[in-house]
C-alpha cells in the first residue's frame, strides 16, 4: 500500500525559507507525476507545483521563481524549496502522487507551513 509522508513544515519569518519533503512508501506503478498542494481553511485546495516522472515542473504563477519542485525518482521522494516565502504562502502542504492506476492520485496528510510577518 502507498503512503506518503510530509514532512519539513513549519514556522518561518516572511522572507526565509523552508524545504519540504514527501516520502513515499510501496511501488507506485506507473507513476506519472507527483505534485504538492495547499489549503488554507475555507478555500479549495491549489496546486502549487507539479513535477512529471521525466522531470517537467509547472508551478502555480504565485510561487514561480521562488519555489523549486524536485523528485528523486528511486526513493519515492520529492522535495518543494521554498524561498523567499511570503504572509500569503502559510497553508497546509499536501504531496500526491499520481499514476496510470490512480488517477485521482495518493495523498499525503499534510504538513504546516506558518509565515510571521
């Protein structure tokens, strides 16, 4: 069974930076790209930054520039470094993955990121 962990949240200073993580646990056949989202209470949920399982990112006009997406294709894992963060950045992070077997993806449980201005 897939699981997904995140990790790396917490709180920063406007203008610092965090590095988050996702670990994947089990094979995930047929992965065709992984991404990380954000929720703040009482909004949908955003996409921030998607990654291809070849290694194309995409990222959210509000974070490009200052956040990078990365995946380590063997260890299930993929990484958002975010810089220069802002008082609009706080939300609660989610990974996903997403493959040909599940396209609605494999989600994480979130981990917190708190911005003080």
């Amino acid at each position: 069974q897939v699981q997904l962990v995140e990790s790396g949240g917490g709180l920063v200073q406007a203008g610092g930076s965090l590095r988050l993580s996702c670990a994947g646990s089990g094979s995930i056949f047929g992965l065709n790209a992984m991404g990380w989202y954000r929720q703040v209470p009482g909004k949908q949920r955003e996409l921030v930054a998607t990654i291809t399982a070849g290694g194309l990112t995409n990222y959210a006009d509000s974070v490009k520039g200052r956040f990078t997406i990365s995946m380590d294709n063997a260890k299930n894992g993929m990484y958002l470094q975010m810089n220069s963060l802002k008082p609009e950045d706080p939300a609660v992070y989610y990974c996903a993955a997403f493959s040909i077997v599940r396209p609605g993806g494999y989600w994480g449980q979130g981990t917190k990121v708190t911005v003080s201005s």
